[in-house]
C-alpha cells in the first residue's frame, strides 16, 4: 500500500498546502506507512530536491512528474563549475565572480556561461546560461548529473523557449518536450501527447495504482479529471485546505465552491473521502452536500499537523512580547499588525513585537517599521524554525482574514501562548476561546475601514497585557492536548484501515 499525495510546486516561502504535507509525512512515517509526495508543476528556479529536503521531505518520498521519466533520482545537487568547464571544448579564458553568479567567457566576450551557485562561493552550480555570439542558446539544469536543458531562438530581439531535453543518467535524451506559445508536446521514443493533462494521465498510469493505494489530492486544479480517469481501483481522497465556498454568493438553490475544489465537489461520487481540519468545516460541508447535492460522502476530520508535546518555558517569558509567524503575503494582513503594535505601543511602553516568515510583503513591511521609526520594537525575523522559540513570547497575533487551519496557530497554543485573531472560520475559533486565552475579533472586511480593523485590534493587544484573561497559557494547554501527535496519527490509522480493509480482504 503506498498513499500518493499530489500537489504542484514548492518554493522557499511554501504555502499551507506544503506544510501541511510536511506535517502529514511526519505523522505517516511514524506508523511506517510508505508514501510518495508528487510534484506537477515545471519547477526551474533550482533543484527540486533542495525545496523539497527545505520542508522536511525525504529524497525518496518525492515523485516529480519531469523527472519521474528518467533514471535520475531526486537528490542534492553535487555537480560543479570544474564539471562544467571539463564539458566545454574550448578554453575558459577569463572569469568572473558576482557573488552567487559565476561568468566563464570563452574566446571573446560574446561567448560565455553564466553560472548560478547554490550558495556565494560555492563550487556547486544549480544550473548554467550559455551564451553564443550574444544570444542565448541554452540552460543546463544540475543535481548530481545534468537533469535537464531549455533551448532557446532568437525572436522579437528575445530569447524564445522552444524546446526542453530530459537526460538519463548516462546523458541519454529520456523524452523531449516541444514548446510553442501556451503548446506543449511531450515526445517519447514510442509515443507522444499533445498536451499537459494527456501527459499528467499518462504519469497517473504509469504509477501503476493498486487497489490497496490511496491517491490523496492536496491540489488537483486542471488535473482532476486526467486523475480520476487514471487512479484504477485506487481510493481517492480530496484534502480540503482553505475555506471552500464563497458566502456571500449562495442562496437557497445555488453555492460558490471554491474554484479549487469545485471540480472535486461536482465529482463527488468518484471520491471516495474529504478531508476537513475543523469539525466545525466538516459540518457546514456536509451540511452544504446534502443541501445542493442530497449527498452524503463521506467526510473525516484530521488536523492538518499535530504537536509532539506540549512545550513550556524554562525560564520566564519575555514580558510584553508577542509574535506573529506567517507567509509575508497581502492576505496574511501583517501590515495591519505592524499598524496596530504601533498603535498599541503608546499605551504599552514595553511592547516587543516580533514577526517570523518570509515573503513578498517583506519590503512593504520593513518600509511600514521605518516610516513610523519602529524598527526598536518591531522585527521582521525572517523563516525560522519555531520549535523552541515560541516559548519566549507571552502572545501570539494573527491578521489572516481565512484559515483553513493554522499550523502555526497549533504551534502557538502548543507552547502556552495567549492568542490574538480575527473571529472567522475555521482555525481562529478552534485555537481561540474569546476572554479565556486570548480574543476573537469581530470583523467585516466588506463594511469597515482598515483603520476601524486596525484600531479594533491594537485596542485588544493592550487590554490582553494591561488587563487580559487570568490564565491563558493554562487554557491554551488544554486546547492543544487533542492535538497531540499520537492521537492524531490515530485519526489517520483509522481512515487508512478504513479505506484498504476491502482492498486486503
């Protein structure tokens, strides 16, 4: 038996989805259950495997649709400057160093290879531009051995991608994919597909899937219907991460699914589970099915992570600290926690506010702590592991407008923290009790200002410090007892017996 979870991409600063397939995958190798995470999305920023190690994935528990053709198996990347001037027959005759970019110039200036280091000053190249007569020809892409190269034509005074070569290990082209616009062909030496779900279908059959396999499809989006027709006699199961309708577009005939599980949620009777992380998302979707669909599929609740322990400090936490940690994306909001610790600080002298997590609101956010002249008290942190960090803080703080879950508000409550958010579905209210750790805040996006929003919660962050709940690291305690890492294993042993018991017998 071996559980297939499917996703697209990774990157550095991954989204819930991946961390919520890291967390599954340390639950799952704690009950030797094997499993394979399969990758869908072209991924040319690096090597797969350094994404993929970054967030705690095993090098054979990925399955990566590009390379899974080949005899390469996912690993680090090893290959290195010297092995990419022993491929070159002319002489490297000049060299220059920018810090994680290397260039080696042949002949000429208008000859030469770009190489991009895997880290400033290392000798390992995670892949190469080469250049001739001043245009670009083609990119190498590495990991121990050369993985694949892009070709590249001049048009429009642009380099044009047309064409993309697989290598075997012994450098032996595996398959070709043709590229033309928004037009792929995958060609392979007996055969050909004329499009990305064709070659996706294909994938699918060639895993080969048994009876007793589970498919579990974290992202499915334009891939659905090449998956389901292609599982076999496997089970299927559709993991729901985010907030799966759209409120305020249903009436008494009609819902909004959200678009990502909209194709799952029509093909319901091809599914054979869904997966909420809150009882309380698995009412209203159960509610929902039955409602619009006179449907009951079956749906289990499991928590997308779980704690190991319940963590608590050694010595005294900081006082007046509070943390957030989060994607640094706009709809994490954590602009509007930036403001109101700003707002909060003139009636709490000692505040400390510090904020974990990388992303693309980094500059926006470090531009908010300079303007206002609060870089003494606000710290942008970067990505972290949180283990034993968050100890430290007395509160944690959330701005997101929508959480399937929150891992990170379970890491919060795991160490004792007292707890801040917005009160909406779903991770907000299982992870906080209103004046007991913490504060639910109201709020309407659609009615009120940000500054109203803002305000709101720089008042709650000083009543929490001046004159908060009595104990609210004790009953943050007590919410994060159920999550611990045995009883949710036991969730998952449960639906995997359930779903292979027919399978075995």
């Amino acid at each position: 038996m071996i559980i297939y979870n499917i996703n697209f991409g990774i990157g550095w600063a991954s989204s819930g989805v991946e961390y919520a397939q890291s967390y599954r995958a340390q639950l799952l190798r704690g009950l030797n259950i094997p499993m394979k995470f399969v990758f869908l999305e072209f991924i040319n920023n690096e090597n797969i495997q350094t994404l993929t190690e970054n967030i705690g994935f095993q090098d054979d528990e990925v399955i990566w649709l590009y390379q899974y053709f080949t005899d390469i198996p996912i690993a680090p990347t090893t290959y290195t400057v010297s092995d990419i001037i022993e491929s070159v027959a002319e002489p490297i005759v000049e060299v220059i160093d920018e810090g994680k970019v290397r260039r080696l110039f042949l002949n000429d200036k208008q000859d030469f290879i770009t190489c991009y280091l895997k880290n400033e000053g290392s000798e390992i190249v995670d892949r190469a531009e080469f250049v001739v007569n001043g245009m670009l020809v083609r990119k190498d892409y590495y990991s121990y051995v050369r993985t694949y190269s892009e070709y590249y034509a001049p048009k429009d005074n642009a380099a044009k991608l047309y064409m993309r070569h697989f290598y075997n290990e012994d450098g032996s082209v595996a398959y070709t994919e043709h590229i033309d616009g928004e037009t792929n062909l995958y060609a392979f030496p007996d055969q050909k597909f004329y499009s990305r779900e064709a070659f996706v279908a294909y994938f699918i059959q060639q895993l080969n899937i048994l009876a007793e396999d589970i498919i579990i499809l974290d992202r499915a989006t334009d891939v659905g219907q090449a998956i389901l027709q292609n599982a076999g006699e496997g089970k299927i199961g559709v993991v729901v991460h985010a907030e799966h309708f759209s409120e305020h577009a249903m009436d008494e005939y009609h819902i909004l699914w959200n678009n990502y599980y909209e194709y799952q949620f029509e093909n319901h009777k091809e599914i054979d589970f869904f997966i909420t992380a809150t009882d309380r998302q698995n009412e209203i979707l159960t509610a929902q099915f039955r409602k619009y669909y006179d449907a009951t599929p079956r749906i289990v609740t499991i928590p997308v992570g779980s704690v190991h322990e319940l963590k608590h400090p050694k010595t005294q936490r900081r006082p007046y600290a509070m943390i957030s940690a989060s994607r640094l994306a706009t709809e994490k909001h954590v602009d509007w926690l930036v403001r109101a610790a700003i707002i909060a600080k003139r009636s709490v002298p000692e505040l400390q506010f510090d904020i974990y997590g990388e992303g693309g609101q980094k500059e926006v956010l470090q531009n908010l702590i300079d303007q206002h002249q609060a870089h003494d008290y606000i710290h942008l942190k970067g990505h972290v592991n949180l283990d034993d960090v968050y100890v430290d803080y007395q509160l944690f703080v959330s701005a997101s407008t929508s959480e399937g879950f929150g891992l990170t508000l379970l890491e919060a409550v795991g160490s004792g923290l007292g707890m801040i958010g917005f009160d909406v579905n779903y991770g907000n209210p299982t992870f906080i009790r209103d004046q007991k750790n913490g504060y639910l805040i109201p709020i309407d996006v659609k009615e009120e200002s940000t500054n109203t929003i803002v305000e709101r919660y720089a008042r709650q962050i000083v009543q929490f410090f001046n004159q908060g709940p009595k104990q609210p690291h004790r009953m943050s305690y007590e919410l994060a007892r159920p999550y611990l890492t045995p009883d949710i294993q036991q969730k998952w042993q449960d639906l995997i017996e359930e779903m292979t018991q027919h399978a075995i017998v």
